[in-house]
C-alpha cells in the first residue's frame, strides 16, 4: 500500500522538489499553495502520469487554522492516514524591527510558525492512533543564529527549533518522530530579492562555494521519512559548512 505526504508549499522551489522525490518513491501526496494553483496543479498532473500516484491539491493559506483544518481532514478522508507531514510553506521579511508593524509581525508568525503547529495539531492524533509517522519542518540556519533585518523570521524559524525538540519528545512513545531541517541559503525564488553582488556576497562566505539546491533539501526529506526511527527532536543543519 503507497504511503501518503502531506506537504505544505509545494508549488515550486524546495516544496516542489520534495514533492517529486517523494512522487519518486510512490507517495500518494496531498499538495498545497496559496497563490500558484496553476503550476501546483500541473505539477501533480507531470507527477501522477509519471509514477502513478495520487495526488490531491489544496489551494489556500497555512496561516489560516481552518483551512489547514479542511486540507488535513480531506486527506484523511481520501487516503485514510497521514505517514509522513512537511512542514515547509514559509515567507521571508527583510527590514529593520522599528520599520515592521504589528499586521507585518503577526502575518510573518502565523505563516512560518502557527501554520506548523496547526498541521502538527490537525495530522498527529490520527499518527497517534497508528503509532506511526514522521513529520519534518523546514527550518532555517536563521533560526540558530539570527539575522539582522529578520527578526521576526529568525524568531520563527527559532521557534520552528525548539517546537521540533519538544514534540519530537512528546511523540517519541508513540514511535512518531519530529525532526527539522535548518537549511542554509538553497537557490530558491525566495532569495531573487537579493542583487547579484548580494548573492555572491552570501555564497563567497559558504565553504561549500555555492547555494544548496531543493533537490539536496529533498533529498534528506527522503531520507528522513521513516529510515531513522530512533532519530528524532533534531535540527539537521544543512548549509555547504556555512554556520
Ligand atoms: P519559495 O518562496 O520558493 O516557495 C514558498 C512556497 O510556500 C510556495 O509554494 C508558496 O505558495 C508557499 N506558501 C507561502 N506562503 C504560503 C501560505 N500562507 N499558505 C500556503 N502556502 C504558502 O520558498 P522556498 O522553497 O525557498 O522555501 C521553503 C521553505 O524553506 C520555507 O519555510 C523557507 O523559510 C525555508 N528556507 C528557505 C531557504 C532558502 O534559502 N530558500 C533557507 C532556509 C529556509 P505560492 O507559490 O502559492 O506562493
């Protein structure tokens, strides 16, 4: 019987490409975005005529506890378990704290971090009941060592952290493992904002000399997804060497 993933954010960049390793291994996958229905939907039709899976797509936003609340029970209901959650829509906000206002703040909490608890929240007892699964949250190096002009996302990558640690034991005897992965700079659309100088500025400090892709992020995803049943309440730094 095909396992089933949830991902969140899986329309294009690190998202994507968990996707279609996950596809890869014959995951049936419940997929979803906020804005890009259009490239999420032919991204699960390129993947169902490829490996044969099912995959089911949501349109909404993770900051929004209901609508989480309809993609995980529409799951379920479909599919009939959760074997793997992650955890991965996120946005970025660069400027100075003084400049971010309190709609700024809470927007940027909600999405990066409430959105993860509500899908742990939402996808655990039916894991429970099974005792079984593993859910996995994109982190960021950020959330280890903060960042100036990005407060509130290191905040909540910083939270995403301690969240993994504390639920990964919580969950332990129930054979549910929690882990997160704190990615460095990955060559994503999240980080076109940067200028060219700014970009190599960045890659010039990673020892690695050069950006990590999706493919690398998806690649430990995998690998995480039920292989290591006593790894579990870890952040795995994944950044060419950077921190
Ligand atoms: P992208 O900007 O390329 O993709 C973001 C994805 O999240 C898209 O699918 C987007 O959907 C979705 N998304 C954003 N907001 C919401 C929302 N409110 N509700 C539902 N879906 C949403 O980002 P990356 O792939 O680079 O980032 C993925 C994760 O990795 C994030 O959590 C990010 O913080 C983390 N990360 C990324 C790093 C990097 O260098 N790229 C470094 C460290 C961590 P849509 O297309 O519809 O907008």
């Amino acid at each position: 019987m095909n396992k089933t993933a949830v991902i969140t954010g899986a329309s294009r960049g690190i998202g994507a490409a968990i996707a279609k390793r996950l596809a890869a291994d014959g995951y049936h996958l419940a997929l979803c975005c906020r804005r890009n229905q259009k490239q999420l939907c032919e991204l699960a039709e390129t993947l169902q005529r490829e490996y044969h899976v099912q995959i089911r797509c949501f349109a909404g936003d993770v900051a929004d506890y209901s609508f989480v609340e309809q993609m995980i029970a529409q799951t379920l209901a479909e599919f009939g378990q959760i074997d793997v959650l992650v955890n991965n829509a996120g946005i970025s906000y660069i400027g100075l704290l003084t400049d971010m206002s309190i709609e700024d703040w809470n927007r940027i909490v909600a999405t990066n971090l409430t959105s993860v608890f509500s899908a742990c929240r939402l996808a655990v007892p039916a894991m429970v009941a099974r005792k079984q699964g593993t859910i996995i949250n994109i982190s960021s190096v950020w959330g280890s060592t903060g960042a100036s002009c990005e407060v509130a996302y290191s905040a909540c990558k910083g939270g995403i952290n301690a969240f993994t640690r504390a639920l990964g034991k919580e969950l332990a005897p129930s054979s549910i493992q929690v882990n997160a992965i704190a990615c460095g700079i990955i060559d994503t659309d999240m980080n076109r904002c940067f200028e060219e100088a700014e970009t190599q500025a960045l890659i010039d400090e990673i020892p690695a000399g050069r950006m990590g892709t999706p493919n690398e992020v998806a690649e430990l995803v995998h690998t995480l997804c039920g292989s290591h049943p006593y790894l579990t309440g870890q952040v795995i730094t994944l950044d060419g060497g950077w921190i």
